[in-house]
C-alpha cells in the first residue's frame, strides 16, 4: 500500500499553507544542509544550496540559542524565507513492524496504537506516531511503527521560533529522498558518522534504521568501516521475516559526495554475499516528486523534503505536531461527564459569589453616592480645622519629660544606694522610632544597680532597659538607657 500526500501543511489543524518557496533543512548530526526551493509552473527551481556546521546540539543546548546560531547561519546565506521544512535526523527514529491480522480496516488504527503502546520504550503521549503499510510477496499485510519522542520535536519548534521560522513540515531524510514506492530494495544514505538504512518492499518501509559509528575520525578525515557496516546490513536482512527477505533483491547507495563513493566502492565486491545487486544513484530522477526537477541535481534530503512539502508527493511521513487551539484543548480534557457535573457545580458557586459581590458593589455605589453630596461640606470643615490648629497657641500636652523623671525617680530606692547625676532624653531620628533616655550615676555595688534596671523594666511605659557602661566596684559608676513609650501608664 503506497502512502500519499495531498498536502503536508494543509492538513494539519491550525496551520497555514507556505506558499511557492520552502526551505529544506536536514540536520544530521553537527552537519546542516539546507535548500532554498521555489514551485512555479510544474517545475522546482534550486534558488539556493549550502551546507553549514552547527555548534550547538539541539536535544542539549537551550532552543533560544539554537535558534540564534541558526538564524545567523541563513542571514550569511541571505536567506530570509521563514517556511521551513525538515529532514529530522534518523537515529532520533523508534521503529517497529508487526503483521497485520485479518480486522476491518476501522479496527486497524486501534490495534496498531496496542501495538505501540507494547513495543515502544515510552507511552504513546511522548511520542509523535506514523505507520507505513507493505504488502508481502505471499499476500500478508504489515506495517511499519515509525516514532519520534515528542519533546525533541518540541526543541526542534522552539529553536526553529527562535530562528524566526515557521515549520512546514518534519519528515525523515531518506524516505524523502528514496519513497517506499518500489519493491525490493535496502537503500542507504550516508551521514555525517552514521548511515540511515531503510527497506521498500511491497509500496511501504518493511524496516527503517542507522548504522552508527559507520565512519571514525581519521586524520583530518573520516574512515568508513567497511566490515562494521557489512555485518549491519546482514543483521537488517536477518531481522526481516522469512517470507520477506527474498523479496529484497536490490542494494541501493544514495548521494554524491565522498561519503557516498567511498560506500558504494566498499560495499561493491561484497553485495554478492548478502544476494543483492548494487545499485548507485547520484541524482535524482526527473520524475520523483511529480515535478521536473533540474537535470543532474544532487541527491540531497534537503532538497527532498521542500519539494515534497510544495507538492505533496510521495510517503507521507508527517512528524510535525499538530497545533490544537486552546478551547479544543479544554474541550478535550473536561468533557467527560463527571467534570461537567463539577464544572455545573462550579459554576453555580461562581454565580453566588458573583451575586453575594453585586450586593455588596450595590450598598457601596449607595453610601458612595452619600458622600459624593456631603463631601465638599466635610472638605470646608476639615480646612477649617487645619487653620484653627495652625494659629492658635501649641503646648505638649503629654508632659512627657515629667512623666520620664517620675518613673525614673520610682524606681530608684530611697536610701541612696544608686543616685543619678544626668538624665538625658533625646527625640527619634526617624519616625515610628521611640525616644530614647540616658541616665548615668553612682550606685553602692552592681546589685543595687540591678535591682533598679530590673524595676524600671517592668514599667509598661519603658522598653529596651540597657546598661551601656559601667566603672568601679563600690562605689560604682553607670550608664544605661531605654526607650520611652508614650502608651504607658
């Protein structure tokens, strides 16, 4: 069964369409490629190629400076188109193919998400989910699971926001590149240090994986490790079922750069062991994505991706979230009958309260309105006030520098043990602070001095009794303060 596509951005939710021109990005690993393509009358146009290193990986770096890095990558290109369209790296990619029972095809979606539920690591809630269907040389029917973890999709937005673009479309490089619509073939792409492998048989992927560490730093280049790769595609081939390996008859290596030449060579004198032809392709076909295409352009799942973004041919692999607006959310998790029973409930109690709030803005809009028609009144009658209290005669009333000597005097003994030489009273540097009172003298011996601290702190009137300095024996000279609260009695 082959997967079509009428458009990748038109259906989905709350998306608009991008125009003639996309921009293919494919990220690999550090290496970025990208693609500035244009639609116009039945044909692509190239308008701009390059090939970039990025610094900063997006799974551990923050989005806001991937996005910077990348935004500065396209301004040195002098691209300014925001429509993007991505080739996502296919190590990222959970695969699984199961066969599929004889259900009616309304039951299929539904076994198909067990089936995911069961083989892969994570819930189906982190994952964005796609299957491609085959269908066996004996007649049987599978599918192909392809997954992607959700929150590296969400990295992939946000730095993709932060660059000032808009996504368009999330695909997987090869498939673009090389559609499940043929029979038979293991189709390779090299990477920068992996290479993405992917089986088409029967109009669908039968298996989809990457052979990592197939290349190893040499030098200032890279080495491909040939007998690492071999045996990797000998596992492929084994891993498929009994009745579909037969089937594969067709070693394919995709691509034009040194990576691919150096694979293709290697893999030459030995594709007769694993019972495949080699086949080498450079170029793509003037009919792969049902557009012409410039002649001889370069393999490129850049290049890939935007055409089939603008067109809409070919599989149909869709990784791109789909944006759901704020009321379906809600409507989505507060619709089963239970919430709405809580939410009626809710409801009415808002009600009340709002009514109990009306009431009480009623009866404060009455005695509002009573004072709008007296206020001038009280205002006159308050500036009047003002102006008697600021001419007529001012005494403290509060007698406060005889009510400081009468506590002090009553808590003193009256044989003259401790005797005071200078009281001392000084007013508050800020307000809301309290005077403060400095007495010093001579007492007998420190018990008689403390005997009058201890007196003069339990006067409500005095707070924060401290002796400052003391000098002496017997007879000793002291120095001690504390506030005054003008609430005392």
């Amino acid at each position: 069964m082959k997967m079509t596509a009428p458009n990748f951005a038109a259906r989905l939710p709350g998306r608009r369409q991008p125009g003639d021109t996309v921009l293919g990005l494919a990220l690999d690993g550090t290496r970025l490629e990208g693609a500035l393509v244009r639609r116009s009358n039945g044909s692509v146009d190239v308008r701009k190629s390059f090939t970039a290193a990025l610094t900063l990986d997006p799974l551990t770096n923050a989005p806001e400076l991937v996005g910077r890095e990348l935004r500065k990558l396209l301004d040195e290109q002098g691209i300014s188109d925001r429509w993007v369209a991505l080739a996502l790296p296919a190590s990222w990619t959970l695969t699984l193919t199961v066969p599929l029972p004889d259900l009616p095809e309304a039951d299929v979606a539904s076994f198909l998400q067990l089936e995911a539920e069961r083989g892969f690591p994570y819930g189906p809630e982190a994952l964005i989910l796609q299957t491609s269907r085959f269908t066996a040389p004996d007649g049987g029917r599978w599918a192909t699971l392809l997954a992607l973890p959700r929150a590296h999709l969400a990295r992939l937005e946000n730095a993709l926001a932060a660059a000032q673009l808009r996504p368009a479309h999330f695909s997987l490089g090869l498939p673009a590149v090389q559609p499940p619509d043929g029979d038979g073939a293991l189709s390779l792409l090299a990477g920068e240090t992996a290479i993405a492998v992917q089986v088409t048989l029967g109009g669908g992927l039968a298996a989809f994986r990457t052979i990592e560490g197939a290349f190893e730093p040499a030098g200032t280049g890279r080495e491909l490790q040939a007998d690492h790769v071999l045996r990797e595609l000998r596992i492929t081939l084994g891993q498929l079922p009994e009745t579909l390996r037969p089937a594969v008859t067709t070693l394919r290596v995709l691509g034009r750069d040194d990576g691919a030449d150096e694979l293709a060579e290697a893999l030459a004198p030995r594709a007769a062991q694993l019972g495949l032809t080699l086949e080498r392709v450079r170029a793509h076909a003037a009919t792969d994505f049902g557009v012409k295409v410039p002649v001889n352009t370069a393999i490129s799942p850049a290049l890939a991706v935007a055409v089939r973004c603008l067109t809409g041919a070919g599989a149909a692999l869709e990784f791109l979230p789909p944006k759901i607006s704020a009321w379906q959310q809600f409507t989505a998790r507060y619709s089963s009958p239970r919430l709405v029973t809580a939410g009626a409930a809710a409801a009415v109690v808002v009600l009340l309260v709002a009514g109990a709030f009306a009431v009480q803005q009623a009866r404060l809009w009455y005695w509002g309105s009573k004072w709008n028609a007296m206020k001038q009144e009280v205002f006159a009658l308050e500036d009047i006030q003002a102006n008697i209290r600021a001419c007529r005669p001012w005494f403290n009333e509060s007698f406060r520098e005889l009510s400081v000597l009468k506590r002090v005097t009553e808590s003193f003994p009256e044989d003259g043990q401790v005797s005071v030489k200078t009281v001392e009273i000084r007013d508050p540097n800020k307000p809301g602070e309290l005077p403060t009172v400095t007495c010093t003298g001579t007492a007998l011996n420190r018990a008689a001095l403390t005997r009058v601290t201890d007196r003069l702190g339990t006067n409500r009137a005095i707070v924060n009794v401290r002796t400052e300095q003391t000098r002496g024996t017997s007879p000793m000279e002291f120095t001690f303060n504390f506030q005054w609260s003008e609430g005392g009695p």
